[in-house]
C-alpha cells in the first residue's frame, strides 16, 4: 500500500497516509494534528527536501534529508 504526502491548510502541517488506490479516490482524509479535513495532496521532490524543515518523510525532528 502506498504512502501519499498531504498538507492540512488549516494548521499548515504535512502528514503521511498510507491509503489504498480505492481510498484515495474516495479522499476522506483528516489532519492528523488538528482533524481538519481541509487537507491537499502534496508531491514529495525525490529526495530535496524543500519543505523549509518540516519533512512529511521525518515525524521526529532528525531528517536524513534536510537536516532538521
């Protein structure tokens, strides 16, 4: 099952889903921070972090990619 980057346009915070193709196309997702459904699918940069140190790839706060 894949995972899907999104980005919560109420708290500003970017989260990881790991849906199914079926629950994509259904898009009943919420912020896992603030449970707003006010989300938006963001696309990773393969590797370039140009998140500004908020990596969807790193929830501890020790990213290999851009350093944060």
């Amino acid at each position: 099952m894949p995972n899907y980057n999104f980005k919560c346009l109420d708290c500003h915070k970017i989260f990881e889903i790991r849906a199914t193709i079926k629950e994509m196309e259904e898009g009943k997702f919420s912020c896992k921070n603030c449970k707003s459904k006010n989300v938006k699918r963001v696309f990773d940069s393969f590797g370039i972090c140009t998140s500004g140190g908020s990596c969807p790839t790193c929830s501890t706060g020790n990213c290999s990619i851009c350093g944060s």
